[in-house]
C-alpha cells in the first residue's frame, strides 16, 4: 500500500528512534490539467504507461526534467502486474498511484521537486526502477497575497490533521479495552467509530516506515499494519491492523486471543502514528493532492464494498473520505478564491451536492449512522454514487497545479 501523501522534506526523527517519516505526495485525480497557460508553463509533465505485449512494462516518456512542479500522468494500458507506481528519492515515497487496473482513465498526481536523484519505481515490471533527474534548484515564484493565504491553510489544516489521528488513538484504545473484556457487541460500535478518523486523513498519514525496513516492505510499513485489506494482503506479512480486527468481529463473529492480539497491535501502531503526524510539513499542492487522493479512494474501495468486506460500514468509510477532501479544500479556499474564483465555486457546489447526496444515507440506526452497503444498496446505488463522485473530482482534479503555481 502506501497511499497519497505529501511532499515534503525527510524529517528526521533519531529522538523517537523507531521509524523513518517518508516524505509523501498525495494523489490529484485525472484529466488534471489547468485551464491557465500561465500555470500549464510552469508545469513539467511526464506519462507513465503501464504495458504488457510479451512483458511487463513501464515506459517513462521524460527521464529528466527541470526543478519544480512536475506532473506525472499515469496510466495502465495493458499490464496486470503492474498495480501501483512510486516517485523515489533515497527510500522516501514523494508521490504514488495505486489500484491501477488496466483500461481505467489515467490518473495524476503533481509534485514540487527540487533538483537530484530520483527513481520511479513499478513493482511487479521487469524493470521495475527507472532512474529519474531533477536539473537546478525551485526558485520561489510567489509574490501574492494568494499565496500568503495558502500557506496560512497548510498550517491549519495541519492542526486538523493532528486532532484527527488523535481522536483516532482514543476511539482505538476504546475497541481494544471491549475486545480485551470480550464484549462483541460494543466493540463492533467502537469498530465503526473509529474508522472515519483514519479516512479523514489517510492520504496524508500513511507514509510512514518503521525504522530497518524499506519504503516498499510491508512489514514496516505503518498503513499497512494499520489499514490493509484483504485485496492487497501481503502473504510475507499476513493480517494486520482495522480489517484483521473487522474481520474477527464481523465475520467470525467471535473474540479470540488473536483478536486480542490483533487490537494490541493496532493501538501500538496508532500511538505510534500520532507521535508522528506532528512532525510533517504541508504545501498547498499536498492538501489538493490528498483532497483527490481521497475521493480516488472512494472510487476504487469504497463503492466497490471492497475495503469494509465484512461489516459492510463502506458509507461511513466513504462519507469520512469526502469529509476529508472537503477539510483540504476549506483550507485552501481563501487563497483559491484569490486564484481562481470561477473554479472555487465549481468545487464548492459540487461538494454541496455530494453532501447532499450522503445524506440520504443517513441512518441512525445503522453502525456507523449510514446504511449498510450491502449487495442490494450496491447494485442499485453504487453508479449513482460514483457519478456524483466523478462530478466533484472533475474541478477538484484542477487544483494541485493551480495552487502550485502560485
């Protein structure tokens, strides 16, 4: 796994002596490009194409590029191997696409990079690490109010982050304590309450390695010891984190000593991430990264029923990811407005009408507050859904070059 996540500078964390933080870009949807060709030329662009004619293969239109922002579009034309790509530099993940099924439109993600050595990474290719340079140092361009205004986001929306993975620690030490006393029942309600805290911020949190382990094993890495799934279990590493415990509950439907042990780890993990979180850096480009990054998450695991397998609580997981795009907009939106009024009120309006639309799903008497996705719900539901989703992402795929560009 990891997921979209900031770019940011390696922070160096001796004094916790147990991980390495990845600096991380989070993940902008496709059909990205600015409608300005002011921002457009600032803007370096390189395509990845993900291919299979006899091998797998993953072709790098550009091998060098200028510093500054770079786009990377990605696409998976024919490759069954090849599910995700990573931007590396010395072990960090600066920027990653996953879930890359072959036929789906290309997806982008846009990072501001400073000159060096860096490796575009396709595990699974037969290639799978292509070197990557970066020619000249990233001369600051902004002179607005704008961008005085976008900074004062990232700080704020960093203090949310902060509380989020907070609250997270404290509804996860709740779900250990009930499945510690056996109670099944209350810990499926503490299950559902703590899901949304990690969904509101996932894109941003989960570049985390523990120290002694690569940016690419698992059994290092903090999202996948927190939130992997069973679609991208790793046999070497096993089950972990929210899904092992969900899977105990829902399926099962029993506590064991496993259980336990599994509830142990995962509040271990957690108190781990939060003395973390505080530690990382935002530029604006990252928020609007993490916003689509989100809402791709939605796309691709949610409406499908494939990250909540067994309680089924997809709504909730899918209103909190929505939830968190909206908190990295907000933030963004007083030095957006200065950029582009026409485009802020597009995102606006759509995020009112997604909003709108999961409130139909309201239900209190469900886990969660919202309906059970269920096959039913799915069937009639899931096109519904991922249109409206699709209509957010379209204006909001515009922003990681435009607030970049500032």
């Amino acid at each position: 796994m990891p997921f979209g996540k900031p770019v940011r500078p390696l922070i160096t964390l001796g004094a916790l002596g147990v991980v390495t933080a990845l600096a991380l870009t989070g993940c902008a949807s496709s059909d990205g490009a600015s409608d300005s060709s002011t921002d457009a030329a600032k803007v370096s662009r390189v395509t990845i194409t993900l291919t299979n004619d006899g091998s797998d293969q993953c072709k790098v239109s550009e091998t060098k590029v200028p510093a500054g922002p770079v786009t990377f579009s990605v696409k998976n034309e024919s490759s069954t191997a090849i599910t995700e790509v990573e931007l590396l530099q010395d072990q960090r993940i600066l920027g990653e696409k996953e879930n890359l099924a072959p036929g789906l439109d290309a997806v982008q993600f846009t990072a501001t990079l400073t000159g060096g050595e860096y490796q575009v990474y396709c595990p699974g290719a037969d290639t799978e690490l292509t070197d990557f340079t970066v020619t000249g140092k990233v001369t600051s361009t902004a002179n607005s109010s704008a961008a005085t205004l976008l900074d004062e986001g990232t700080k704020g929306y960093a203090d949310y982050v902060d509380g989020q993975v907070t609250d997270m620690v404290t509804a996860v030490e709740l779900l250990q304590k009930d499945i510690d006393a056996g109670d099944l029942d209350a810990a499926k309600t503490d299950y559902a309450n703590a899901r949304p805290f990690y969904e509101h911020v996932e894109s941003d949190v989960d570049g985390f390695v523990k120290k002694g382990h690569k940016a690419t094993d698992n059994a290092g890495n903090l999202d996948y010891l927190i939130d992997m799934r069973a679609s991208n279990l790793d046999p070497a590493v096993g089950w972990n984190g929210f899904h092992a415990v969900e899977k105990d509950l829902f399926q099962a439907g029993e506590i064991t000593a496993s259980t336990k042990k599994t509830a142990a780890d995962l509040t271990e993990n957690v108190q781990l991430l939060a003395k973390l979180v505080p530690t990382l850096d935002y530029k604006p480009e990252d928020l609007a990264n993490g916003a689509a990054g989100l809402l791709e998450e939605v796309q691709s695991n949610k409406v499908t029923g494939e990250e909540e397998a067994y309680s089924h609580i997809d709504l909730v997981d899918l209103a909190a990811n929505v939830e968190g795009a909206r908190q990295a907009f907000a933030y963004l939106k007083p030095g957006l407005t200065k950029l582009d009024p026409t485009l802020t009120k597009q995102i606006a309006k759509q995020f009112d009408a997604t909003n709108a639309m999961m409130d139909g799903y309201r239900n209190a008497d469900d886990l969660g507050g919202f309906d059970t996705w269920d096959a039913g719900t799915k069937k009639s539901d899931a096109n519904r859904i991922s249109q409206q989703i699709q209509a957010l992402q379209d204006p909001l795929s515009r922003l990681a070059e435009k607030v970049a560009t500032a």
